[in-house]
C-alpha cells in the first residue's frame, strides 16, 4: 500500500492561466489544472541537470521522452509519496500570522472510508501549517460527500437536501473537529450544503456549533428562505460557493497520473505487456483541502493552494 500526497503548490504565484478558464467556474478545474501543472513544472525542473545525450533524463520507456523517471521529481518517505516533491525550506507565509485570515476547505470523497476520517483530518492540516508556517487556522469548512442543492426551486432543493448525507458519520465526523477547535487549532468551524433540516438537527446535537455554512445555488436559484431564517436565528454566516462536492472523482485521478499525453506518467500503464514502469494497482482518491492566506489590510490573497491524499491498493 502506498499513500500519495499530491500538491499544487501556490497557485497564485501560477497566474490567471491556471486559476481562471472559459465558461462556468469549478474549483475541481483549478484543481486539476493546477496539480497537472504542478508535476509539468517540477519534471521540467528536476530533469533538466540529469539531461543525457540522448534529452530524456533516463525516463521511463513509456514513449514520452520528456518525461523522466518517478524518483527524480517525487520524494518518498517511507510509504508516503509525494506527487511532487514538496520545497518545505521556502514555505511559509511573508508577514506576521495576524495579518493573514486563514481559510481551510476540507473535502470527505465518496470513495473513501468514513472511519479514517481521524488520519485524514490530522494529515490535512499537518500539510497546510507546515505549508503555510502557522500553527493555527481560522475558519475550516467541511465538505460532506453526498450533499447538494438541486432542485427546479430552492424550497425543493431544501427539501432534498434534508434526505442527504449520513447524519451519524457527519456528527462523528463533526466531533473530531470539534476537539481540535478546542484545543486552539481552529478558530471557527463550517458546513458546506446543509439545507435547514439537516443543519436544524445538527444544531440539536453537536456541542459546538457551525460558525458559517457555505452552499452551492447553482442548481436552484436563491438561499432557500427557511435556511436563511435559521441562520439569522442563530447566527451562522451563509455563504455560496461553486466548488464540487466530489471534486477528485477516480477517473479524473487516474487520467492525472496516468501514462497518457496529459498525465503525470506515475501509474503503470494498464497494457500488461508494457514495460513502462509506475505504480500498479487501485487508486483510491480520499481526501482534498483547499486552503487560502488572505492579507487582512491589503484585501489580497498571497498563497492559495491544494492538497489530496489518495491510497494506492495492490492488485491481489
């Protein structure tokens, strides 16, 4: 088994190229767009010392001559690998953490087992502070797989809503964060899709409360009026946003790492006669965290960034 960190590092340093595409925004575009290039960048870049005679850096013989071999641009750390290999010697944000409000967004996939949500939420945030140089966040968002806001009209996607999710993995799940709250890690907790139903019973159960709730209208029209009324009633700040819940689907994961013009070359190829190197087997995406350092006085976003976790399973 082998567990593999991918990261895009700072994206704002990437320019508009990356962050903004035609037509509808998603954060699963930056995403990939970002992690894709990312591994361009750091295979330029670590295979250009180790260019011989022939220019292809001792790659893999996969017919991608540009590419080189996994381990020039990765890092392994036992049976972690990291997609690319991080620069943890210049991370770190420019002024005070004062100045900076940050925001984290963390991704539950369907594809993984609610059960490790403990590890994941523990290594998510180890990669973000020590990204980041800070000890602390300030707000952290929680995206639920299953949730959404869909409907001809916004009573109607509050009304689906309300069916969604499983309730005791998400109060479970909420729990685990909650200690972290009060051990001083995070300043304010969120939700992320919790239509008044399903954030009416939450607050009926957690000790801790939601500090904001962030929806996606896209699919229906406004703020549903009953979510509205309950958040007003006891506080919580309701914010939209156009992320994907499921915003690291396995095909997408796989045509990310995969041996084809647009992949990283990091799996082996599925030809069972192909020599072409790479890790084999299932690849099970887990988690993503989204996290951003916004200067306070300024009114500007210095790092933005991503992190994703995925389990590689052997074949039997």
């Amino acid at each position: 088994m082998t567990r593999i960190i991918l990261s895009t590092g700072n994206i704002i340093l990437g320019g508009p190229s990356i962050i903004r595409k035609p037509g509808i925004y998603r954060s699963n575009l930056e995403f990939t767009n970002s992690l894709r290039s990312n591994f361009q960048a750091a295979q330029q870049e670590y295979a250009a010392p180790l260019q011989n005679g022939n220019g292809n850096a001792n790659g893999q013989p996969n017919g991608h001559s540009s590419r080189p071999a996994l381990e020039v641009w990765t890092e392994r750390d036992g049976s972690t690998l990291y997609l690319p290999r991080i620069h943890w010697e210049s991370a770190g944000l420019q002024e005070d953490r004062a100045a900076y409000e940050i925001t984290v967004k963390l991704f539950f996939l369907p594809t993984a087992p609610p059960e490790k949500r403990h590890d994941y939420i523990n290594e998510a945030l180890r990669l973000v502070t020590k990204e980041l140089g800070v000890n602390d966040i300030d707000l952290l968002i929680v995206s639920f797989p299953g949730l959404s806001f869909e409907g001809d009209c916004e009573y109607e996607a509050d009304r689906k809503n309300a069916t969604m999710g499983s309730e005791e993995e998400e109060i479970i799940t909420w729990g685990l964060l909650g200690k972290l709250h009060e051990q001083g890690k995070i300043n304010r907790l969120g939700v992320a899709e919790f239509g008044s139903e399903k954030l009416r019973r939450l607050l009926e159960k957690v000790k801790i409360r939601p500090a904001v709730d962030q929806i996606n209208i896209k699919n229906c029209c406004n703020v549903p009026p009953p979510l509205a009324k309950l958040a007003k009633e006891k506080r919580i700040e309701l914010l939209t946003h156009h992320d994907c819940t499921d915003i690291l689907p396995s095909g997408t994961l796989r045509e990310l790492l995969g041996q084809g013009p647009q992949g990283a070359g990091v799996l082996a190829d599925d030809d069972v006669n192909s020599n072409s190197g790479g890790i084999k087997g299932e690849i099970i995406p887990e988690w993503v965290v989204k996290y951003t350092a916004f200067v306070k006085d300024r009114g500007v976003i210095e790092n933005k960034g991503y992190f994703a976790s995925a389990e590689s399973v052997d074949e039997a």
